[in-house]
C-alpha cells in the first residue's frame, strides 16, 4: 500500500508543472485553463483507446454534427472527466454514447446549461459549448448515454427501451416528487444503476403507483434496506410463478401477481427500487439469485440473500470487488461532503478522483485485465500485465478503510427544491387530516376504513398506514384472517347499497364477508345480524370501487363486521353506504 501511494504521489510531483495553477479536486472544482495538461491528455488517450480513432473517424465523417461531437468531448475536459470516472460507455459505445447525449440535451432544457466560454480556443469556435456537468439532470442524461449505449429491451421482449422517453420520464418524475428524496444526490456512477432499468416507462408509473396506493409503508419504510424492496417480503409470493402465458409477455404486475422464486423475487425487488430512484446491483450467489442496493448511508446492502459479498457476484464481476468500489467512491476526505456542489458546478468525488481516477486511466490505456472478475483469471497473468491494476486495488482498499457514517454524508439533498415535494412531505400533510365517518345531505354515509374499533386485536393482519390520496387521512391494509368492526348510526331503518374502495395486487381474490347487527339488541339475541358477501375485484394496484350489494340498516346504531380470508390481501380506504 506504502509503494502505491508513493508512486501516485511521485506522479502527481513529477508530472506537475508547478507553474500553473493547481487544482484541488478532493474539493470537487471543475477543469480551469490553467489546469495540467496532462490530466487532460491522459483522458484524451484513455477515451482514445477505448472508443478506437477509427470508430471516432468513421462517426465524425458521417456529418458534420457528429464531428462536432467528437470535437466537444475531446475538448471539454470536465465532460471527459466525467464520462470516464462513471466507467465510459456501455461496451465502449462512445458513438452511440454521444448520440444518445446529444439528442437529450437536444429535448430537454434542464439537462443542457451552456456556459461562458472561457478561453480563445472555444471563443473561436461557435460549434462549441461547455456543458453544465454536473447538475442532477445533467448526471442523469449522462447516466442514461452511457447505460444505454449498448441498447436494453424491456423484460421478455424484443422491444428496446427509448432512452430519450427513458430520460423525460425519470425528469418528470423527479420534478413531480415521486422519487426518493436522494436521488438528486446521486452521481452519474450511481444513477446508471437506476436507469438501467429493463422496465417499460409505463412499467415503472405503474410499480409507483402501485406502492404509493396499496404499500405506502413501504415508502415510510425506517429501515433503508428494506424500503421499497419490501414489497417482496409482503406480497410476492416463494412459489412456483404463475405467468399469464398464451403468447403475452411476462411483466412485472404479473410477477407480484403470481409469485416466484428467488430469481423472479430479486427481479422485483431490483424493480421496484430503481422505480423510486434507488441504485441496485443483481447479486448471485451459489444456488440463488438476490440483489443489493445503495442506501443513504453510503452503504451498498445485499436483500433477500446472504449479506455476504464473498460468495455474492454478477455477471462477470465479484462482490467483494464491487463492494470495495462502492466504498472507495463514497469516501470524500475528512470534513468534506460528496454530492453536487452547486456554487461551483461540481460534483465532490473526493479522495477517489484524486488516488484512483488517473491511475485507472492509465489501466485502461495499458488495456490491462480487470481486477475483481467472477472467472478468477486475474491472478494467472504476469505482473507486468496487471502493475496499474494493482495499484488501484491498493488505493480502493486504503480509501475504503477511512469510510464511517460521518465521512459520507452527501451534500445536493433536496435541490430543485422549488420544483418538487419530497414523498414523506407530501404524506405527511394529507395524513394530519382529521377522520370521521361523514353524513351526505342525500343519505350517503362514508365510513373511513381507519375507524375500525378492534384494529389493534388484528395484530399483524391489519395495517394502518398514511394514504397518498388526494383526501389524505389514513387506510388500512388487510392480509389473512382477519375482522373489522364499525358502527354507524342511521336515522332510519333502510335499505343501502354497501361499497368498499380498495387497491389489490394479486389476480385471485376471495369475497369480504359482510355481518350487519343491530346494535340496540343483545350480541348473542337470536336472530341478530344478516349475513352478506362483498365480491372483491382484482384493480391491479389502482384503487377501485366494489360493485355494491344491498344491506339493512336499522333505525340507531348498527355495527358491520367484515371478514377476509386466510389467503386474501387488500388495502382498503373506506366504506360507502348509499341510501336506496
């Protein structure tokens, strides 16, 4: 470790003309005039010799639009900067990346901010512009270049995902408030693990709306490891799936519909986190599929697996490797925050841009074997083919020892603040209304489904949590075996149709077993109580009225039971009785 932190250090002296300004990039500042020039000519090599300067040439030939891609990104050393500490393209597709880019920046005013220029070369030049780098919409549309430079199809399709309608949806979504408050501390690293998403767009709105309408605990979740993701643990099902079949395509709705094992389990956990915003890695373990993913402490969690990274790996990386990645990059220097910094638009990458950055440039311009693959090759090849390898391994392992909580605490929380409401603010206003059960001048009486006098006896079966609608207040969610008890007092004996408006998930539902009794009678009086079934729909996450049926009340108080069944699950709003 000793040898690779003197070799960086005799680097940066050596390489450094101490002439020209310094740059302090533990402190997150963008590239100045004055900036070395090797540091920019090391990024110009390393994109170089990933992208080839034949496919540069041949993309740069085709128009002159596409030249001027090239030309911007080989001149803009904060753009350059920030492609290459993100990992570059998918599959070193800076082609396709660029087109991606440009057509973004093209459809959307958020994500592309032209600075002043700042020196001749670019004043000269009316073709190019400097590029806000490191604003979340900006992060995001590069997020979404490089993921999508090799195209993904949405789930068992053979339809490729848009990445233009890709980056508007996520934008609006931010905008609306319906992502976690963090996202707009992520950097373009992290926020690749979120679109990268194998979700329709409509897919994605819908695991939204779905949480928000039938799970908003799962939102509310203290626990970071499981917020979001719970709705595995709640509601998809350890059983063999039960797909539609019949030519349709699997989807995700019918995964939580129909159950799964590990494999399809970690699918949705995976999607229902980037849904929200939340960075994932898949995990693999010996005979089992799982997932991890980012929390706000910095920390990368694995869910519904073993929390262990030596036996986890994906795709053709190695847990522990990934792990120590993570924990490298989250570390900024003592006393100073990562995330966006507004004031110098710049994005913090701390003590790993500055100890492991360049030396993983010049691993990739030595084309040098990966560390941390799955296959185990590393180890096999000469010294001499994986020097520079070594030393950024040495350097992620000496960041990642300094990591705490308190080191990691990222700064950009809450920007655009102005723009959007955070999803907790939002509960939390329409949750402080006050509910009771509400006398229409025309007869109809809604009784909030929170009333329930023995919630508390239900024990884990009833759930009452805050309610995302308009109205506010708060619902309750029902799973297995359980009883609701109501009273309502009705000036008059009468016939009412009775109506519940509820969200479910799962396509096989079971009725509601309605008991009606009249409340001036004796419990145990013979006779007390009709006996009704309430037909419960499968809504698909949306919230939906029952079809009514027909019940007596009499003159005073009446109490309503409802009973579920042992298998059913429904969240229920409130119960809607309108006089016939």
């Amino acid at each position: 470790e000793l040898a690779g932190t003197s070799l960086l250090s005799f680097i940066h002296s050596h390489l450094q003309d101490k002439e020209d300004t310094k740059l302090d990039t533990t402190n997150g500042e963008s590239f100045c005039p004055q900036q070395l020039q090797w540091k920019i000519t090391l990024m110009r090599c390393c994109i170089l010799t990933n992208a080839t300067p034949h496919q540069l040439a041949t993309y740069s030939v085709s128009s002159k639009r596409n030249a001027d891609h090239v030309y911007n990104l080989l001149c803009d050393p904060n753009l350059m900067k920030e492609i290459l500490i993100s990992d570059g393209p998918k599959y070193f597709r800076y082609t396709s990346m660029l087109q991606i880019y440009h057509s973004i920046l093209a459809s959307s005013s958020l994500s592309s901010v032209t600075s002043i220029h700042d020196n001749d070369e670019k004043k000269n030049n009316n073709n190019f512009t400097t590029i806000k780098t490191n604003d979340i919409f900006h992060r995001l549309a590069l997020a979404i270049a490089l993921e999508h430079a090799a195209p993904i199809e949405i789930f068992d399709t053979q339809i490729t995902i848009d990445p233009i309608k890709r980056y508007h949806h996520y934008e609006m979504a931010y905008l609306n408030g319906e992502l976690d408050e963090s996202f707009s501390t992520l950097s373009t690293w992290e926020l690749r693990m979120v679109v990268n998403n194998d979700a329709s767009d409509n897919e994605i709105q819908w695991c939204r709306d779905m949480i928000r309408n039938y799970r908003p605990d799962h939102i509310l979740h203290q626990n970071d490891q499981w917020r979001y993701c719970n709705i595995v643990r709640s509601d998809v099902v350890y059983k063999a799936p039960a797909w539609i079949g019949n030519g349709c395509p699997r989807s995700y709705q019918q995964l939580i519909s129909g159950g799964g094992k590990c494999g399809p389990r970690a699918w949705m956990g995976r999607f229902a986190c980037k849904s929200f915003g939340i960075p994932t890695w898949g995990v693999r373990q010996p005979g089992h599929a799982a997932m991890s993913h980012w929390t706000k402490s910095g920390e990368w969690v694995i869910c519904l697996g073993g929390p262990n990274w030596m036996k986890s790996y994906w795709e053709d990386r190695n847990g522990v490797d990934f792990e120590l990645e993570t924990r490298a990059r989250t570390f900024c220097g003592i006393g100073r925050h990562s995330g966006y910094n507004e004031e110098k638009d710049a994005y913090n990458y701390g003590e790993y841009e500055k100890n492991v950055f360049w030396l993983q440039c010049i691993v990739e311009i030595h084309q040098e074997v990966q560390i941390g693959l799955q296959n185990g090759n590393y180890l096999q090849r000469p010294v001499d083919e994986r020097l520079w390898s070594e030393l950024v391994l040495l350097q992620k392992k000496i960041l990642a020892r300094y990591v705490t909580e308190k080191n990691v605490q990222r700064d950009g929380m809450f920007l655009h603040c102005n723009t959007k409401r955070n999803l907790a603010n939002i509960i939390q206003e329409r949750a402080a209304i006050e509910e009771n059960c509400s006398f229409r001048d025309d007869g109809t009486i809604i009784i909030p489904a929170s009333l329930c006098r023995n919630l508390r006896q239900n024990g884990q079966n009833v759930i009452q949590t805050k309610c995302f609608l308009p109205e506010g207040g708060n619902q309750i969610h029902v799973r297995g075996n359980a009883c609701l008890e109501y009273t309502v007092n009705v000036p008059t004996t009468s016939l009412y149709t009775l109506r519940a408006r509820i969200v479910t998930v799962h396509a096989r539902q079971n009725t509601l077993q309605v008991k009606v009794r009249d409340g001036s009678l004796p419990f145990f009086a013979s006779g007390n109580g009709m006996n009704y079934e309430l037909e419960i729909p499968y809504t698909k996450g949306y919230w939906e009225m029952t079809r009514p049926i027909t019940v007596e009340l009499c003159q005073g108080i009446n109490t309503v039971f409802f009973r579920s069944s042992e298998n059913g699950s429904m969240t229920i709003k409130d119960f809607t009785l309108e006089s016939i």
